[in-house]
C-alpha cells in the first residue's frame, strides 16, 4: 500500500498537464500512487494520461463524465487506498521535495494535516518570496491565519490530510468556491496541523483582462460560503469572529467587482444587495486593518457614487478585494 494517494482532476488542460505530471513522477518521496481523474475532457487530455499510466505503474487513470472540479475531486478520494492524500490542480505544478516535506512534517509532529507555501505565478511578474515559518498549531489557530490571508489559504492543493479526515467529508459539487466551502469541517476534524511556509507549489494563475472575468450567478458562491463559514465560526471559534466578518465583506467586495466591470453591470439587481451590505457594515471596513488602503478608498468612491467606483475597478485592471 502506497503511503500517499496524489490526486489530480483533469480537464482540458493538455497544454498543461505534462509540466504537473511531470513534477509529480519527480518528486524525492516516492511512495505514492498518482490517480488521475479524467472529468470527461474533450481535448487529448485523455490519452496524456493513459500514457503515463502505461509507463508507471503508480499512476492510476478514472476516466468518467464531466462533473466539475469538486466531483472529480471526490472521485479520486473514493478510489484512494493510502492512509494520507493530496490534491494538485492540473494546470499547477510542485517543488520535487513537496510531498517529502509535508509527510515528514506530518509524521514528526504527529499532525492531521500538514501545510506549506505557495508560489503565486503570474505571466510577466516575479514571485512574492514570503517569510518561511514552521509550526505545530491547533485548528484554531491554523483558521486564525487563514482568515488573516497572511502566510497560509483556504487552498486544498498545499496541503497533505489524514485519510480520516475524509470518512464524512466531501467536496461540494456545483459550488465554486469549494476549498473555502470544506476548510472549517476538515479543520474541525484535526486536533493538530503542522505549517512549514517554504513555498513548494506553483499556483499558476491565468488571468486575462478584467473585463473577460466579468460576472455570472456562481460568483454568489462565494458570499454565500463565508456566510455559511462566518455562522459556523461564531458557534465554534467566536474569537475569530472579526476575521471571518472580514472575509465576508471581502467575498462581497470580490463579487461586486466582477459586477461592476460587467457590460450589463446595471441589469444585475444584486448588487443593490451588496453594495447595501457594505454600506451597513461601513465603520467595520474603515476601521478594518485586514482591509488594504487602496480598498478602502474604492469603498469611499462606492459610498459617493458607484460609477466613480466602477471607474476604480475599470483603472486598476484587476479586483481589489483580493
């Protein structure tokens, strides 16, 4: 039995999913089995991983209809047979001593759930080195830093979990901000997490203009989750109640953005909504230390007028809320 089950869902990514898989196979830790889940792509996708499955047998290939990201995701834990699992996103890629960090930083602080750095990777922009700690935390406090956006995040890909940790827990189809929509239940099933910040996977992020990341329905997902999260923090954690109040203003800010920058920004109703939400809640952002300068400043504009803040959103190229 392989000690760690990698999990990677794939679809329509053959322009990237050699570079991931590639850095899988070479990873320093080498007892793991690599399952593939192929989520109905339509590209050659399919067949990339078919190969890698005929020339090592560690690799396992699910192929199945397309479901999206979280079902592909639970395909892969039902079919898992090592006691600990990892989740990389196809277009992504890792150090070649990732794994081999998290399963001993796991094993020797006798963890549930082992942490590292990420890399943002953006095309023409260097990335941001971040001080390196490590630490042996409760879940509290591993929600305190992730609600506080600082060193660690809500992402399933950095991380290593206890198989056990996944005997009740699965990732919610059809939602699309589903890291964030699981975190607190996985958390909650720790009783210690391990974080080692060394930047060891390479999130790569593939952002276009703006304008084409404008907005649909699913973007409420992501109020409504740290709603949802913010409702089970004031019942669990009531001391990080003003820091997930704080990611619920900025899962609003975050969507409001997306509506402003759309073409049919006054067709949509729900940003009367929002935009009522952050006025009610204004003394909380003015004052609020986890929120930037220049977002604050946005919200002034949105207070005077939401043209002028649309024309903010418009200048600045990319969301502020992030």
């Amino acid at each position: 039995m392989p000690k760690i089950s990698i999990i990677v869902p794939v679809y329509n990514v053959e322009k990237y999913l050699q570079k991931c898989v590639d850095s899988i196979l070479a990873q320093s830790f080498r007892d793991y089995e690599l399952i593939l889940v192929d989520d109905g792509a339509t590209d050659a996708s399919p067949s990339i991983c078919d190969d890698y499955a005929e020339k090592d047998q560690r690799v396992k290939v699910i192929h199945k209809q397309n479901g999206g990201l979280s079902d592909a995701r639970n395909a892969g834990i039902n079919v898992a047979s090592a006691p600990f699992l990892g989740f990389i996103d196809s277009d992504d890629y890792i150090a070649p001593d990732m794994y081999e960090q998290l399963y001993f930083d796991m094993i020797d602080g006798q963890a549930d759930l082992a942490i590292c750095g990420i890399y943002d990777i953006y095309e023409n922009k260097d990335p941001k080195q971040l001080p390196e700690v490590r630490k042996v935390l409760t879940p509290e406090q591993t929600l305190k830093m992730i609600l506080d956006a600082k060193l660690i995040s809500v992402h399933a890909v950095n991380k290593l979990y206890r198989r056990e940790i996944f005997s009740k827990i699965r990732y919610p189809v059809n939602v699309t901000t589903e890291d964030a929509a699981v975190i607190i239940p996985i958390l909650q099933a720790c009783k210690k997490v391990v974080i080692n910040t060394k930047q060891q996977y390479y999130y790569v992020h593939h952002v276009g203009t703006i304008s084409s990341r404008s907005f649909s329905d699913r973007d409420l997902d992501t109020i409504n989750v740290w709603e949802r999260n913010e409702e089970i923090v004031k019942r669990t954690f009531p001391a990080l109640a003003y820091a997930c109040h704080t990611r619920v203003c900025w899962a609003n800010f975050l969507v409001l953005d997306k509506i402003m920058v759309s073409k049919n920004w006054r067709t949509i109703a729900v940003r009367k909504k929002i935009i009522l939400f952050l006025k009610k809640n204004w003394r909380f952002i003015i004052k609020n230390n986890r929120l930037t300068k220049g977002r604050k400043l946005a919200f002034l504009a949105l207070v005077i007028n939401e043209v002028l803040y649309r024309q903010i959103i418009l200048q600045t190229k990319t969301t502020l809320g992030d």
